[in-house]
C-alpha cells in the first residue's frame, strides 16, 4: 500500500554537442569522464541541481530558502527540498548511457587558461579534456510523490526540465553540454 501517490517518469538526456561530466583526473593529467560499469554517467545530484535551478526561473515565486528560519514553501523548494524544514519529494537516478564505452569513442579536447589581467596564456595551464560525442542518450528514472501538488505545478515542473534544461556538465561556454531532455510517464 502507497502511503502518497506517486509518479514515475523515465528521463531521457540526448548530447547535441560534445559533453564533459567531470570525473577526477586521469593519471595521464587528463580531466576524465563519469564512468561506471562501463558506461558514462550523468550523476542524479547533478541533474537535480540544474532542475531546481530551472524550475526557480520559471515558477513565479522568488526562494527566499535560507534566509532566516522560516520555511520557504516556494514551489522548488516544496519539491527539491528545504534545509532543516522538509525533504526532497522527488528522487532523481544517475543517468546512464546506452552504450559502453568501448562502443562509443570519446573524444580529447584541449584549451588553455588565459590570465585576464595579463591577457596572455597562463604558463602550464594546457588543459586536456575526454569528451562524451554528441548524439549519445542517457536513461534513468524519476520518482516523485505528488500527493498535494495540483496539477499545475507537475506540468511546470516538467517544463523546467525538458524546456529550461539545454546544457549540462562543464565547458558551456567553449561550446560543450548542449542537451534536450525528455520525460515519459512510466507508472
């Protein structure tokens, strides 16, 4: 017996770009990828972070979560959890990829630290970087408890996620992490 209703979707995580989930440096110096069992992985807290953060920029309510020793009860924060006043209802696993590693070739990129106040290149500062291709699709679970949550609010929670989520892991800027996400109800 269900103590609260509860959903469950699958979340869907497709590379549009080359993509770097940290995962420790190699002994080679390289900044190497996620990988477990053989395959790469977006780690749950890191998707769960970049959807509370994609929810709070559209749920029309600022989080004051924090600030003093009130409850919040923002939208994000009745969902993601609050310190010291009301857990996550949503638990989010690591995603995985379809593929193994030997199945899909990862990728080396290279770039270099720039001092800004120079404006010249910081000596030792070559960086290498192993790189998921684009075009590679991660799978995994969410499960939510959407016992009083109105309807409203699960379809803003799935539009943070598959409409406000377009990059993930590091290297935004130089062009790496671009993503689509998708969700699908499986019980």
């Amino acid at each position: 017996m269900k103590l609260q209703e509860e959903k469950i979707w699958e979340i869907t995580i497709e590379t549009k770009t080359q993509t770097h989930i940290h995962g420790g440096l190699r002994s080679s110096g390289m900044q190497g990828l996620m990988i477990r069992d053989g395959r790469f992985i977006i780690p749950g807290s890191l998707i769960k972070g970049k959807w509370r953060d994609a929810l709070r920029s559209i749920q029309g309510e600022k989080c004051v979560n924090g600030a003093g020793n009130s409850s919040c009860g923002c939208l994000s924060c009745r969902i993601f959890g609050e310190s010291g006043f009301a857990p996550s209802i949503i638990r989010i696993s690591d995603c995985i990829s379809n593929d193994t590693v030997d199945e899909i070739a990862s990728g080396i990129r290279t770039h270099v630290a720039i001092d800004r106040h120079l404006r010249i290149s910081k000596h030792g500062a070559l960086v290498f970087i192993e790189t998921i291709p684009e075009g590679t699709i991660f799978k995994g679970k969410v499960r939510i408890a959407t016992g009083k949550l109105p309807a409203m609010d699960i379809t803003k929670l799935k539009a943070a996620a598959t409409g406000v989520i377009k990059s993930i892991g590091s290297g935004a800027s130089r062009g790496l992490g671009r993503v689509d996400v998708s969700l699908e109800v499986v019980d």
